[in-house]
C-alpha cells in the first residue's frame, strides 16, 4: 500500500487523536507513506522538482502556527491503548533534489546570536548520495523522519508536532534511518501512525532549529505488540539499543533516558539494576538529540552485545 502525500491525506501542525484515518492495514504489513515538507516561504525559484502535492497543500491554507506536514494517520487493526507499536523503518528515499536549511531570530540553541532570517536551498544528488553546501563541501547524506508518531493520548486534545512527547513526534532522533525499529506506546485505538519532517542529514542536536529539511519516502512495516512493556519510545538498530528522553531541561532528558536504560539492560542482560547502572557507566554512550523543540531530547545507546 502506497500512501501519498496531499491535502487528504496530510495533517500540518498537530497531532490529535480523533483525527479520521486515511487508510487501514493489518499488523505486520507494509505501508508506503510519501512526505512533503515545508511552507511557501522555503521554495526554491527555479532549476528544482517541488513535488505537485506540496503545492497543492499550500493552496489549502498556511496554518497560524508552526508545525510540520505529517502524512496520516494510518490505522493498525486491532491495536489497542497499552498496546506498542513496531515500527520497522525498512527504506527511506528521497522524492526531490533540494532540500533547506533556515535560522530564525529567537529560535535555535543561540536565540539571541542571529538576528536575520536566512534561508538556504541545498541541492541533493540522490546517485552519489550527497548534498552540495553553499561553500562547496559535498557532505553525506543519511535521510530519516524527524517525526514518527501515533496518535497522543485523547485526553491531550489537539496538540502542536513540535514537542517530542510519549506518544514518539518530533523526535529528531539521525540514528533512525533505514534498517533501525521505533517502539511507540500506543495510546488509541488503531494507533493512528503519521510520519513526515524528512531530513537528508542532521547532527545531534540540530542546532539551529532545521536539518536539510526535505521530501521522504518511507517503507515502514507496522506491528502491534502485546509482549513489550514499553510506555516511552525506544529503538533498535542493528548493534544497539536506544533509549530516549524528553523534556525542558537537558538534565532531566538525561536522567529519563539513563532510567530506561537501567530498565533494559536489567531485563536483557539478567542483571540487577546497580549492575546496570554499572555497565551503563562503563559502556553506555549518552547523546544529545536535539536542542530547539521546546522540549529537548537525549537519547542513550547500549551495544546489544553487551546485554544479549
């Protein structure tokens, strides 16, 4: 199954529980969701592809406050609140050659430092897998969703993609490129996933609040899971495991996500948790998501060789 991207099947700025689904797939499948990014103002002039549906979107209306364009939400039948949802990112592509980059006043890690809007358009070449900067470095590329989410808990209402939260969103989490599985706790009935801000490259932190901000296409297997006590997003890649926190303050980030190692590694590895502490200090790798969602993030990685 093949989800498009357009004014039907995208929702820009929110997450909200009762949103309609746009389509339906049982657990297991594999879906193909395409994505857009961005508003009028990041357009490039000429010499580009910008995908048709883009532009179609933005006929619909701008919305009043910032947010991104999701693709979804796709129903899971029989998922259930209490339930987790794997999400197995089995491809990810690009759908254009261009993709931006933007600093703003008052946003960022350094609000006050850059007083001037500057907007950059960064040519990708998809055959060589790099994206060209304005000063002639050809810098790899390693594209992901900055945003793979269910639907939050109803009682939240209608809420902004900014903020990472429990319900996975705006994680901006570059380990979760192809090949690598998110675990989201499931809130819903039908977990109603959505994905959407593609990014070509971005490093830990994302500092100045947008990563090579593109179109994706992403091939994801979705998978309810019964047998996972997981109530805050995790993930896997192919050597390691990945803990996550989120919150205003950077040390509390760290904390929650340290706390959910401690948790893993005792359940995988068998040991206790001041054993795990322990091995989380000795061969833990604590990273900085990102830094300019409101609600930051860290995540910490553990070698699954050292636990399984």
């Amino acid at each position: 199954m093949i989800i498009e991207a357009g004014p039907k099947t995208c929702h820009w700025g929110y997450f909200d529980a009762t949103l309609d689904a746009v389509a339906t797939v049982a657990s297991g499948a594999e879906v193909t969701m395409n994505s857009v990014s961005g508003g009028p103002d990041v357009l490039p002039k000429s010499g580009f592809h910008i995908p048709p549906e883009l532009l179609a979107i933005h006929e619909t209306g701008i919305p009043k406050v910032p947010g991104h364009i999701l693709t979804g939400p796709v129903a899971v039948d029989g998922a259930m609140p209490g339930d987790v949802l794997q999400v197995d990112i089995l491809d990810v592509g690009f759908r254009q050659d261009w993709g931006y980059n933007v600093i703003r006043p008052l946003v960022g890690t350094l609000p006050q430092d850059f007083d001037e809007t500057r907007k950059v358009i960064i040519p990708l070449d998809r055959d060589k897998n790099e994206a060209t900067m304005p000063w002639g470095l050809q810098l790899p590329l390693a594209p992901f969703f900055g945003v793979m989410a269910v639907a939050p808990p109803r009682a939240w209402g209608r809420i902004s993609t900014i903020e990472p939260r429990a319900h996975g969103g705006n994680l901006d989490n570059k380990e979760l490129v192809a090949g690598t599985t998110l675990y989201l706790p499931i809130h819903t009935e039908g977990a109603l996933f959505s994905c959407g801000d593609g990014h070509g490259a971005q490093g830990d932190g994302e500092v100045c609040v947008t990563a090579i901000e593109t179109a994706l296409q992403g091939r994801f297997r979705l998978t309810v899971r019964r047998d996972l006590d997981i109530t805050y997003p995790e993930a896997e890649t192919p050597t390691h495991v990945i803990t996550m926190g989120m919150h205003p303050d950077l040390d509390v980030c760290v904390e929650i996500a340290l706390r959910r190692m401690i948790d893993v590694v005792s359940k995988r590895a068998g040991i206790s948790r001041a054993e795990a502490y322990m091995l989380c200090s000795l061969a833990g790798d604590l990273r900085i998501t990102q830094t300019v969602n409101r609600e930051k993030g860290v995540h910490m990685m553990m070698a699954k060789s050292h636990i399984d």
